[in-house]
C-alpha cells in the first residue's frame, strides 16, 4: 500500500504499469517483459512510451523488469490538459505531489530543432498545470529533482497528444530527475559523449571516484570519458587503436593526473604496460559484447587485485542482444565483479552501461 492511498490504483481490480524509455529501445522492454512479467500485456505503444495491462493491482513499488526502462510505475492515465491532469493529480490523495514534465521524444540537445520544439511543448504543460493547480487549490512541486523514497507524478507529454500521467517512487538505482535522466554538463572540450556517459555513469551508480584514482580504458579514443575522469584528478591509461585528441593528452590537473595513451587493443595490451594500481576498469569498444568482454578478461587477474569497479558499455546493434544481458552479467561477474547492476543511461542509444564491483 502507498501512502495516502488513492482509488486510482488501490480500487482497481486491473491496473496499467507504465514504461519510459529512450526511443528506439521499444522491443528490448517488450523482451523483458514477456521473459519476466507473465502477468503483464502490451496495451499501448508510442516512441518512448509503452503501458502494460496487468489483472493485479500494478504499485509505484513495483520493480522494473528492464534496464531499458528509465522509468516504471503504475500508469494514472491519459489527460486532453492540463485541467483533466490535475484532476487525476488530485485524485491520488498526495499532499503536495511531486511533477516532474518531460518530453517522451527525448531528442538531445544537438538536435537544436527538435530539442526546442520538445521543449515549448514542455513548458506549455508546465504553464497549463501550475494555471489549473492554482484553480483548483492543488498544491504542486513542478519539476525539480526527488527525494529519496519519494513519490513522483510523471506527466509524459508531446506535440498534439494528451499527456500521459504515471506514478513511481524514486529509490537508490533509478534517478531522481524528470525521464529518468542523469543531467550532466557536458564542456565544449569534450571529444565525444562519452564524457556524458561516464559521469551519468559515475552519479547513478553513485561511484567513489577520488583525486589520485587510476583508471585504464579499453576503447578511449578521442577522449571523452578520459577527459572527464581526469577533470577529477584521475590519471587515465587509454587503450586504442585510433587516438585520442591532443588536447585531452595535454590536459595536467592540478594533483598531477594525466591522459596516457597505448596505441594498441586491448588483446594487444602487454601485462608490463599496465600501471602498477588500476582502480577503475572503463570498457567501450565497437565490437559485441561477448568478443569485447573476452578480450578484457585475459586482463583481470592483474587488475583484480585493486579494482574498485568496472564500467562497461555493452553496445545493443541489434536490440535481440538484449535477450543476452542475464548472460553477459553473469560474465561479467566471473571476472571477479560479482556485484553487477544494468542501466540504458540517457547518453546511451544502442547500448547499455554495466557497473561492476568486487564482492
């Protein structure tokens, strides 16, 4: 039972649970799902959106059955504006809920058109519910991140569409921000968004990263996540065949941390080339990930002995690979990184982040 229990999802005998997600990874939820939730149905679909119809009472505790999943919860419905949004708002008994407005096309800032089309659009439901909260003496957090153990009201909204209203608690593993996203700014020195993805990476999985660490990357070219690890103050090793950019490899912060380059594979990679202490373990190359993890795993019983964690973007080409991630975790924690745990970042597109630690 959640608090101030509400009709809308204690009453029903058949509920929805609503899924957001990055666009595009549609099938690999719909996967899971049919492997993990028997009890689940498909009942609607669109870009970034999925609902499941369930014959048990779906709850904002419920745990997601997919990684790709930014966001799972009980699904409130469907409203024309933001009057009919308010109203199921209110419906839910909260005493000051938490709203969080977001666009399910999840367009990215470099698409500059689309990025601010998505973005009115946003701002206009933001104007309509603060207008229509107002009118109905409804008291509304709008936006802003949550609270841990919180509960969240997530208005789901796009051109020409009614909003779809669903409701979930923020807990440790998932993201208190709006969509499920992990805002992280991103310098206009950055080669790549790779930079992205580590520090979502490093804020989701709320990793201990310290001035002084040492981190070998398998895959840093042109230099991303290097650039952002030793913004840090971490020295990086990075392992790749194409280069890394100059100015990442010039780059000295204040404590002496540096980029280091090895122009070679990680199969290519002599044990002596290894520093002596390696704390974290970064692995994103353009090959599957079965052949990826192979060729790091001849590596491990040198790195094992410090490792703090791994971070592993395991690239999804073909959304069927994502039938193989119960596989390619337990790979993972063969390597000696039992604690694994699988999110799809919203840097990530056809791929997904694995974090990884010793026991």
């Amino acid at each position: 039972m959640v608090e101030a229990a509400g009709a809308l999802y204690v009453a029903d005998v058949k509920s929805f649970a609503l899924a957001i997600c990055w666009p595009g990874a549609e099938s690999a939820i719909k996967a899971d799902v049919a492997r993990r939730r028997r009890d689940l149905r498909l009942a609607f679909s669109r870009p970034g959106l999925l609902t499941f119809k369930s014959e048990v009472v779906i709850s904002p505790d419920d745990e997601p059955p997919s990684p790709f999943a930014r966001v799972w919860g009980r699904s409130v419905g469907a409203a024309a504006d933001g009057s009919e949004a308010c109203a199921l708002v209110a419906g839910l008994g909260l005493k000051v809920p938490r709203v969080q407005v977001f666009s399910r096309g999840a367009s990215t800032p470099e698409d500059v058109d689309r990025h601010r089309a998505e973005a009115l659009v946003v701002d206009r439901w933001r104007n309509d519910l603060t207008q229509a909260g107002s009118s109905a003496a409804l008291r509304l957090q709008l936006d802003g991140p949550a609270a841990l153990g919180e509960l969240v009201v997530d208005c789901v909204v796009a051109a020409e569409e009614p909003a779809w209203l669903g409701l979930h608690r923020y807990v440790a593993g998932g993201s208190p921000w709006p969509g499920g996203g992990l805002p992280v700014a991103v310098p206009e020195a950055a080669p790549s968004r790779a930079y992205a993805k580590i520090e979502e990476a490093i804020a989701w999985a709320g990793l201990d990263v310290r001035v002084g660490d040492m981190a070998l990357e398998i895959g840093a070219a042109p230099g991303g996540a290097a650039l952002a690890l030793v913004q840090r103050g971490v020295s990086v090793l990075g392992v790749d065949t194409a280069p890394i950019v100059p100015a990442v490899l010039a780059y000295r912060h204040a404590s002496g941390a540096r980029v280091e380059q090895r122009t070679t594979t990680a199969r290519g990679l002599r044990f002596d080339e290894l520093p002596a202490r390696v704390d974290w373990l970064l692995v994103d190359v353009n090959l599957a990930p079965k052949v990826a993890l192979g060729e790091v795993s001849r590596l491990m019983p040198a790195l094992r002995p410090t490792l703090r964690g791994a971070v592993f973007t395991l690239k999804m080409n073909d959304w069927k690979l994502a039938a193989a991630l119960d596989e390619l975790s337990e790979r993972i924690a063969a390597m000696g990184l039992p604690r694994v745990t699988l999110r799809h970042l919203a840097s990530n597109r056809r791929e997904i982040c694995a974090v990884a630690r010793p026991p």
